[in-house]
C-alpha cells in the first residue's frame, strides 16, 4: 500500500473542468459510498493515498484495496471521482460494481465494530433504485419558479450518506409524490369539530428590524375536560399565524380546517380511532381541493408560492421516519417564540440574513399519540415574508449540487465569469452566511443549522448572493445556560430535545456551516476555477479571524482559525449502528484552513482584515 501522501502534495488537477452531465446511477451511489468510506473509515486511520491519478483506499480487516480515477482532488478530502471503483488483486485492477463495493463495506464495518446490520445492503439497494427512478426521464416539467424549481432538482441526495435515497413507500406513491419527479397536487382536506382541535401558536404581526408584541397562545380548555400541560385544546377564535390552514377551504360552523398530505391521509384512513370519529361526525372528510402545492427537496414539506406546511409523513427517508412527534409540534411554537428577539438582532446588525418563523402548529387530537403526530402539521413562513424585492430565493443545495440537475446549480448561475467573478462571489457569500451564523451561537446561545438543505440563497439579477435565508426550526438548538427561563416553563419531553450541550452545539455548527455547506459550495466553484480552491479556503479562514477578532478572540474560534481537525458527522458509522440522528457522532478531518498552500493564497486574495460591514463584491484584485 503506498503511503498517504502530505497534505501538500494534494493539488488540484489542473485541467480538470466541470461535468455537464449527470453521472450513471451505479457510479453515483458507488461515488458515495466511496465518500464515507474515505471520511470514515479508511481516512482516520490512514489507509488511503493519492497517486497516478487514482484514489487508493484499502479497507484493513477484510484485505481489500480499492481505487478510483480522480477528476479532481480536494484539499478537505472531498474528491471528485469519475467512473467506476476497481478491486486490486493479484496486481490487476478489476472493476468492481456498487453491489459488490457495498458487500466489502458491509465486511468491513462488522469487523471493524462487532456489530451486524441486516438491513444496510437492502437500503443501499433502495438507494440506487431510489436515484435511477430520479434519472429516469418522464417527470413533470420545471415550473419556470426558480426557487420551486431549485427545489425539486435535487436527484442524488446527500454526497456523505451511504443511503440518501433509502426510503420505504410504493414506487407509485413516489412517483405522484416525489419532488424530483416536479409532483404537483392538491391537500386532502378535514374538517375537525373544535373540541378535537390542538394547537399552538405565537401571536404578533413579524416586522422586519421592528420590535413588536407577541403574544404566546396555547388555546383555551374546554369546559368541563381535563387540561393536560402540551395538550391544551382549543377554544374559538383563529388567530393569524394557522391562516394558512384556514385558507384551504371553508369549513362548517363549529370545526377547524385540518389539511393533511395525501399520502399520509391514504396512510392513515383506516386508523380505527379516526374511523370512529368520521362515523360520530367529529371529523368531517372533504376530500381533495384547495390550490396546489409541490413538495420541496424534504419531501414533507409542501410549498404553494406563499406559505410552507410541514406535514408528518410516516415514510422512512434516510434514517429516519419523516413524522412531527409531538414534542416537535410544541417546539416548534416554543422556539419562535424564543428566537424573535435573536432573529431581528442577527439581521439589523447582519443586514441579509433571515430566519424564516414557524409560528404555529394545529392537529387533531382523539387521544391518539399516533393521530396527533401523524396529523400535525407546522405552519412556516413563506420566503416573501423575509426576501427583499428583486431577489430570487434559489435552494443553496441546488446550488452546490456536484452536477447541472437543475438551472441554479453554480456552473449555471455564473455561466461564463471567469476567477475574478468567483472570487468576488464567494466573498460576499462568506459575509452573508458566517458572520451572523457564528454571532448566533457565541452571542446567543443558539445552535443554528446550516446546512446546505435548510439554506435558501437570494441572489440578484446577475447571479450575485445578496441574501441568506435559513429555514426549517427541527435543527435548531438553545444552549441551556443562556435560555434557563424560557426552557423552565416548557414541557420537559419538550425542552430536552431543544437543547445541546456546549461541545456538541459546537460541532453542530462547525459541521453544517463549514464541512456540510461552505465545503461543498467551495467545491463547486473549484470545479470550475481548480487552481482558486487554496484562494477560496484562504478566504474562508480570513473571515473566520476577523469574526474572532469581532468577538473577543473567544477559545473555540481561535482554534477554528488555528486549524483544528474539523467535525465531520459520521453517516455511515451512525447508519451502520442503527442511531438516531441525534445521536450521530463526528469523525476529524483535517483542516483546510492551515498549511504550506494557504500562506500565498492568503496574499493573493486580500492582505490585511476588511472594515466594511456590509457584504460587497469585491473586485479580483486587492
């Protein structure tokens, strides 16, 4: 095995250029695979070399080398491969399948932990059935929305998961469902008697960069019934912030408006408990109707051009089964209600950045843990509430995706503009996303998510970032020291799971805004620009120094900018041991942010740390 090379000698391929078609589906899942076994297994313990043009990565307990063409090397691990993987033996390479890739994957890991996973080749199996039904051609067309349209471009999944397309549910189902197949279709509609009602919701008209009155609502008890504490039922009136449940269609005096997802509708029908309700007429079926709406790249949730709702959805994607548990509903409330006072800081002293509300949540409640999460849904913000004219919201995903799937992917978005035109986009993205994600966390005590599926990218006309949106409350976290009284009165089946510790909202947010979403953005415009990646991780490392600097030089920035081993979350060792996302632990890689390649670099691109506080594009030289 040839020893792993320094980190120097990791250069980029100087003709490489960007793919303009999408790889075959066996390439891409066994590209993936190839991902997390690199970042970690065979990486940590050093089983890997770059030579001749070929990843070499040996996987030690079962005796297997691997290798793999390069089209591209990474000063972060993160290659970019092409073709298919071979299989070394007996001094000859020999193509080896996906199928055959899982199996020696599979080995390892029972090996390497002592632990069997009897469903692991079935979900890689669902995978590649999973991006071969997103290939195939015979979907709807693109809307002509270009955010609806960046949303539903999304056809290979996450690029470090073994099994981003895994997922349980009928083809057929998928196939009317699936935002990669540009589904499009109406609500099923309920009609739910007051009594039977739950929700919750924050009240108050959000204006931006104005402070105004909220009011926290958790409904009214209905006489004569007992009150239990997260299960309040509602009383009459319909406030605001569950307008747009109200809004798909009338309902009849004395009931509420509860729109489901029709698959989950289809799903749970049949619930005796539900049954039981529509005989007695506490839950009235109106059947399909309503406008439209499209899911977007999280498959629940669903987007009509003004408002998202986020439906439960009992259909296993990745990890996890897509549901609101109920301590997700009141969270969801709870935390709104929490963030209002960050979220208008972050954005006057941030101006670009948004936080996208999620202000209420309504269900039905028969007493059935089953029914009032799998019929709960979250009302969030829709972007016209947070984008500022003339900006069009395009899925930062979409934007960073490996390959052309869609007309907001980078290589699309800035056409023809040379390395000058580059740089100066990154830079004004860095000012937009990092500051205020960072301020976040050291100033408030909030554990942001960035990661590339919760962002949203307002550009301009001519392509340039002008804005950041983040979306999406279930990844958001409250370290507890700073949010003692608010998470006193909550639930504690609520408050738990709205907090991280310090260490672990750290890594929470280092992983999603540096190895999750810049990474993969920078990766893309160095697909373009090969020889700009030392330059555009220079950069990276210069904002991060003066966010130091901007907040008292604080131990775990400083680090950062030191060049400590980034975290990475471990995928495919979480799958393998069958863990809860939450649980998921992080591997080290190291950091791109140090070494012999950044020293120029960080010349060539800007010498000396910038004063101006709003994001500006900055010309290519300094």
């Amino acid at each position: 095995m040839p020893t792993a090379p320094s980190r120097t000698a990791v250069q980029a391929v100087p003709t490489a250029t960007p793919v303009t078609a999408v790889a075959h589906a066996d390439h891409v899942v066994a590209h993936t695979l190839l991902n997390c076994l690199l970042r970690e297994v065979s990486g940590p313990e050093h089983q890997t070399a770059v030579a001749g043009g070929r990843l070499l990565l040996r996987m030690p307990r079962c005796g297997v080398l691997l290798g793999i063409a390069l089209r591209r090397t990474s000063l972060i691990g993160a290659h970019r491969f092409t073709g298919p993987p071979a299989e070394q033996r007996d001094g000859v390479w020999r193509e080896v399948s996906w199928q055959t890739l899982a199996e020696y994957i599979h080995r390892e890991l029972e090996l390497r932990t002592g632990v069997r996973n009897d469903e692991f080749l079935d979900q890689v199996a669902a995978t590649h059935a999973g991006v071969s039904a997103a290939l195939r051609p015979g979907g709807g067309q693109p809307t002509g929305d270009a955010y609806l349209d960046s949303e539903q471009s999304l056809l290979l999944g996450h690029r470090f998961h073994p099994t981003p397309k895994a997922r349980t549910g009928r083809d057929q189902d998928w196939e009317r469902y699936a935002p990669e197949r540009r589904a499009r279709f109406p609500l099923h509609r309920l009609a739910v008697r007051e009594r039977y009602v739950r929700e919750e919701y924050v009240r108050g008209e959000y204006v931006r960069g104005e402070s105004v009155h909220e009011e926290y609502v958790r409904g009214e008890p209905v006489p004569g019934e007992p009150v239990r504490e997260g299960r309040v039922r509602t009383g009459a009136g319909r406030p605001g912030p569950l307008d747009a449940l109200d809004r798909q269609g009338p309902v009849p005096d004395g009931y509420r408006a509860l729109p489901a997802h029709p698959w989950q509708y289809a799903m749970l029908r049949d619930h005796p408990a539900f049954v039981r309700a529509l005989s007695r007429g506490d839950v009235l079926d109106l059947g399909p109707g309503g406008p439209e709406f499209a899911p977007t790249a999280s498959v629940r949730t669903l987007y009509d051009g003004r408002d998202f709702l986020k439906f439960s959805l009992n259909v296993r994607i990745t990890n996890c089964l897509r549901k609101n548990a109920e301590y997700e509903l009141s969270g969801a409330v709870a935390l709104t209600r929490v963030l209002e006072p960050v979220a208008r800081d972050l954005a006057a002293r941030f101006p670009g950045f948004e936080l996208l509300r999620e202000p209420g949540y309504r269900t039905l409640d028969l007493g059935s843990r089953e029914l009032a999460e799998g019929f709960g849904v979250i009302v969030r913000e829709g972007l016209g509430a947070r984008l500022r004219p003339g900006v069009t919201g395009l899925l930062a995903a979409a934007v960073a995706d490996e390959y052309p799937t869609g007309p907001a992917q980078l290589s699309r978005l800035l056409g023809d503009a040379g390395p000058g035109a580059a740089l100066a986009w990154w830079d004004a993205y860095l000012d937009l996303l990092v500051p205020p994600v960072l301020a976040a966390y050291l100033d408030h005590g909030v554990v942001l998510e960035p990661h590339l599926q919760n962002v949203v990218v307002g550009v301009a006309a001519d392509g340039m970032p002008r804005q950041v949106v983040l979306r999406d409350l279930e990844g958001v976290k409250l370290l507890p020291d700073h949010h003692a009284a608010p998470l006193a009165g909550l639930p504690r089946e609520v408050a738990g799971p709205m907090t991280y510790g310090r260490q672990r909202g750290w890594d929470r947010v280092v992983y999603c805004l540096l190895v999750n979403h810049l990474a993969e953005l920078l990766a893309a415009l160095a697909d373009r620009h090969p020889p700009l990646e030392p330059r555009l991780w220079a950069a990276v490392r210069r904002v991060l120094a003066e966010r130091a600097a901007a907040h008292g030089d604080p131990p775990p920035l400083r680090a950062l900018v030191a060049g400590v081993p980034l975290p990475a979350k471990a995928n495919l060792l979480t799958r393998w041991e069958r863990r809860a996302d939450r649980e998921a632990g992080y591997v080290r890689v190291a950091s791109p942010l140090v070494g012999d390649w950044l020293s120029e670099a960080d010349t060539e691109v800007c010498e000396g740390p910038r004063t101006r506080t709003r994001p500006e594009p900055r010309s290519a030289t300094c």
